[in-house]
C-alpha cells in the first residue's frame, strides 16, 4: 500500500472545517491515519514544501496564507491513497472542482483551496520527510 502527505490548510481550520475533511478521508475502506498533528509553518518549512513553485507569481502570497494559522498535518496509509485523496480533494481550482469534492463542495479561491495532498509517490516520500522527519 502507499502512503500521502495531507495538509488542511489554514481556510479549512479557520473555518472549522477539520472534522468534516478528516472525516472523510477517515472513512475511505482500508486506509488509515497515521501521524496528526496541529501546526503553524514556517518559511523555512514552506520553501522546502513548495520548491517547485519558488519564483512564480502566486508563490509569496501563497507562503504568506499557509503560515497565517496553523494547519493539520497528517500521514494517511492505504491502499492507492495517493491518487484517491487527491480525487477527494479535487482539482487546483475549486470552483472547477465537481461538487461532492472537498474543494468542489467547500472552496472558490485558488489559493484558499482547503487541502493539500501529495501527487505521486516521489512528492509523498519528499513532503513526508519535511513534515515528519522522525517517521520518514
Ligand atoms: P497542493 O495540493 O496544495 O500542492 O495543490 P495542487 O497540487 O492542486 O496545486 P499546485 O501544487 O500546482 O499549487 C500549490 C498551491 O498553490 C495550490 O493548491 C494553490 O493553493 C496555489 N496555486 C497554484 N496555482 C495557482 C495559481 O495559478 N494562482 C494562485 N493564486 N494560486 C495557485
Ligand atoms: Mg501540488
């Protein structure tokens, strides 16, 4: 089985939406929660994270929105778990996103999109060490 990086991000737990995206990632038959933790980023943290995105337009305010307030940051295992939480969540854009989605059902703003999960093994396995280098 593999095993994903989600973040909700600080829309989702300002809004008091932890439960309700927990909860459904939590009943998808067979996977599991494995690590969870309540947490404010950092730059420092963020850089690391968003790498790829350095240097294009939407990366200065997008660093400044995930380290507005604090975030959950969780490791889910199961079984096709990459892919399946990002069908969870829905695309980018979530007023492209299919209601029933996480970002279809609760997101309008591109940047304020609810969640982050990781998009192919490679990312999982590098995100999972920035976020829980001990479990890593
Ligand atoms: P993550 O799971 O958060 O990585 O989202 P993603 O994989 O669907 O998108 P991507 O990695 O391309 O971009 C990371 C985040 O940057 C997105 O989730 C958005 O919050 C934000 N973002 C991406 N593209 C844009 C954009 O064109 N404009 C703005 N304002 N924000 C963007
Ligand atoms: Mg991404």
């Amino acid at each position: 089985s593999q095993r994903t990086l989600v973040l909700l991000k600080p829309d989702a737990v300002r809004r008091g939406l932890i439960g309700e995206v927990v909860g459904r990632v939590e009943r998808k038959a067979g996977w599991r929660i494995t690590a969870l933790e309540l947490r404010t980023l950092d730059r420092a943290v963020l850089e690391q994270h968003y790498a790829e995105h350095v240097g294009k337009p939407f990366y200065e305010p997008l660093v400044e929105f995930m380290s507005s307030g604090p975030v959950v940051a969780m490791v889910v295992e199961g079984e096709r778990v990459i892919e399946g939480v990002r069908t969870l969540a829905g695309p980018t854009d979530p007023i492209a996103a299919t209601p029933g989605s996480i970002r279809g059902d609760f997101g309008t703003i591109v940047r304020e999109n609810l969640i982050h999960a990781s998009d192919s093994e490679e990312s999982a396995e590098r995100e999972l060490k920035i976020f829980f280098p001990a479990f890593a």
